[in-house]
C-alpha cells in the first residue's frame, strides 16, 4: 500500500495537480503521454482502489479520499509541492520513477557535458530528489538557480545505471525522442567506438578518422536498470 501511495505521489507531485472545491469536488491528474509511464501510474491507482478516466493527457481521479490524501502528503503548509513521505521509505525506486518522468540523459559530444539531468520548477522538490540520491550514496551537483540537478561522474552514473529508469520509458521530446531512455543511459556510460574515436579526435585537434577496423575493446557487463541540458539528449 505504502509503495503505491509512493508511486501515485511523485507521480501527482512532478507531474499533475491536486484540486478540491466546493460541495467535495475533487480531483486529481496526472500527465503523460509515454505508454510505460501511464500503464505503471495506472497499474498504483488501481491497486489503491480508486477509479479514473483517462482524457487526452491526463489520467484523472475524481475521488475526493484521493485528493485530501494527496493533499496532506505533497502539499507543505505553505502550499509548495514536495515528494511524499513514502519516497523515503523507498529511495531507489522513488529515484527511478522521478528521474523517469522529469530526468533525461544528456549525449553530447564532448565527454565532459555528459550527464544525467533532474530538471523542476520548483527547487524544493530538487532538494527533495538530491535527499534521495545521498541515501543511496550518489553524489551529484545543482545548476539553474536550483532548478537542474546533475549527476555527472563516471562512478556516479555506473551507480545511477544499477537503479536506472522505468523499464520501457522512452524520451518524449529532443533529439532522441521515441528512443528508451535506459538505451540512452547505456549508451552514455559505453559510446559507440565511432564517437569514442572521433571525440579523442577532437580533443587533440585530429582530424584523423577511425580505421574501418577499430581496435576491439572487451565487453564491459552493464548492471540491469529498470531522459535537457545542451547537447544531444532524451527527455
């Protein structure tokens, strides 16, 4: 029950609303157009109990239980969104379904602005995500007044890489949209051998091509995992 009010949570938090009027009119939305994303917010509700209506973007709840709920765990007093109280209680997994909705990979040529990217409006649910990530033992840095979070060195990522994103998640905008985005983190952390020689090339001002026949490299095994920046990237 716990994992689901999780789930749903972030889910609301970073990526829908919360409304209750008068005479209890409730509801409550959730946004996404990815086919993975919504199969797996839909597949928490239900378990919940609660009913929906799926219309255009939007998976909608008018349950009013649903919404004072929500309400109480991703609201501060203040009215600022916040994560649930239940993201802590699963750090990973809530680390793998926020950076599946507002995170990305950056693919850019030069290896030093490679990066997985969070990305929020608002810098308290930033601090939230950055709480996580030291939990789990993955350091990480802060851009963009507080709005874009970064995790950018190699040990870092290969950490990031053992959570991953939601298995079948794929980039919905940019350069690599359509494409999975535990793809695009695979290959961030292992290149293809072209875009390995051509960025050596260019950092020693080469204009040397790769030979037809590349020096073999052995495979490196890549631990399972479950996508704005500048650059080439997925979202």
């Amino acid at each position: 029950m716990e994992y689901s009010w999780m789930v749903v949570g972030v889910g609301v938090a970073l990526e829908g609303y919360v409304y209750v009027g008068k005479k209890s009119r409730a509801e409550v939305a959730f946004v996404n157009v990815d086919v993975a994303v919504r199969r797996f917010y839909i597949s928490h509700l239900e378990s919940l109990g609660f009913r929906y209506r799926v219309i255009g973007k939007k998976i909608i709840s008018y349950s009013l239980e649903l919404a004072e709920e929500l309400r109480r765990r991703i609201y501060a007093t203040s009215g600022i969104k916040r994560l649930p109280p239940e993201a802590y209680m699963y750090p990973r997994d809530a680390i793998r379904w926020a950076f599946t909705l507002d995170g990305g990979v950056v693919l850019a040529k030069d290896p030093k602005s490679r990066e997985v990217i969070f990305r929020s409006k608002s810098a308290e649910i930033v601090k939230n995500v950055a709480a996580l990530l030291r939990v789990v033992g993955i350091s990480y840095g802060i851009r963009g007044n507080g709005t874009l979070l970064y995790i950018k060195r190699r040990e870092d990522l290969r950490k990031f890489a053992e959570i991953g994103f939601l298995e079948g998640a794929k980039a919905v905008r940019g350069r690599h949209k359509g494409r999975e985005k535990n793809e695009l983190l695979k290959n961030l952390l292992f290149p293809p051998l072209t875009s390995y020689f051509l960025s050596r090339g260019a950092r020693r001002g080469s204009t040397h091509r790769p030979s037809h026949h590349p020096r073999e490299f052995p495979a490196r095994p890549l631990a399972s995992v479950g996508g704005r920046a500048g650059g080439s990237q997925g979202g």
